[in-house]
C-alpha cells in the first residue's frame, strides 16, 4: 500500500487517514493546520495526553462527550474541578475513563492558571523553523521525536504538567501546525 493512497474523491492522503472517515474528515479539516488560542490547544494537550496508549480513532469519536465532560475544555472550569468532578469522569462512558488520566487534564488547567505566558504562546516557543524541516516522503520520515518535542515536555513538566511526554508532544506539534507531517504526495501539503 502506498503512503499516499488516492480516496475515492480522488485525492493522495497520508495512508494513517485511509482507514476511516472520521480520520479523512480530521486529516484534511484539522491535523497539522496551525491552531491558536488557549481553549484550542488546553483541548489538543489534553486529547492527547488521553490519546497515550490507545488509538486516536477512539479520542476523535469520543471527542463530543471530552467536550462535554471538560466543561469545553475552558482552563478555568476544569482547574476548579474537584474530587466529586473526578468520580464524575470515572462514571462517564462518553470519555476514556483513566483516573491518572482525568486527573492529569485537571492538574493541567491547574498548570495553564499558574502560567506567565498564554499556554499557545508557549507552546508555539517550540515549534521548529519550518524551513529547516525535511518533507516526509513515506511514513518512515515521520518521526515520533524531536530535540523540540523532549524540550516542550521538560518545559512542561517544569511547569507542573502531567502526562506530557516527547511522543505527545510531538503529536500535540502535529495536530497543532508547529511542525508539517503530510507527506510529499498528500494533497494537504
């Protein structure tokens, strides 16, 4: 199989978005369009710190009932959670219920009020110069690090993050923009 399968539309996409509508829907609205705002990206960290282990095919159809849960994933709503909010996640079959999980996107809110900056901007700090980023031409080329991604999760955990190791940072820049992983023959690139 090729790493940019055409789809029936006629378009050449990264093959990780062939298996399901819900990932050609998110592969070409979302993944890998530059994303600001600290609503937006307090969501993006905590689906993927949800996502650690698990498919991410199961987040994005889980997506509505995180929103609903995380009080639409607002920093400020969710820092004030409380125990009885944690018991409450447990019991809710609409989100990946882990309690380090839970109380991880918790402890991250928490995180983003206690921050100097705004969470995008030092997000954004991050991201590599794109110029002096290779296109991926196969899977293979994409990797599943950076020297980026291990910095943005020591700067997080520094800050009092949890569940933000390089991998999910690293998915976070994906998903964000900071960097482009579309391969050279998808259409998105």
């Amino acid at each position: 199989m090729s790493d940019t399968p055409v789809g029936p539309d006629g378009r050449a996409r990264c093959s990780w978005s062939a298996s399901a509508p819900d990932y050609v829907e998110y592969h070409d609205t979302e993944w890998g369009v530059p994303l600001r705002g600290v609503v937006g990206m307090f969501e993006r960290l905590c689906l993927e710190s949800f996502q650690s282990g698990l498919s991410w095919l199961l987040i994005l159809r889980r997506r509505e009932g995180f929103r609903r849960a995380f009080a639409s994933f607002d920093p400020q709503w969710v820092a004030a959670f409380g125990p009885a909010d944690v018991e409450r996640l447990l019991g809710d079959a609409g989100i990946i219920r882990n309690r380090r999980k839970i109380e991880a996107a918790i402890a991250n809110a928490r995180a983003v009020q206690s921050l100097d900056v705004p969470l995008d901007e030092l997000l954004w700090s991050f991201a590599p110069d794109p110029d002096s980023q290779p296109v991926p031409k196969s899977l293979a080329d994409v990797p599943a690090t950076t020297p980026e991604s291990w910095a943005m999760a020591r700067e997080l955990k520094r800050r009092g993050f949890a569940f933000v190791g390089p991998t999910t940072c690293y998915a976070l820049m994906q998903a964000t923009g900071m960097v482009n992983d579309h391969l050279a023959g998808c259409w998105r690139r």
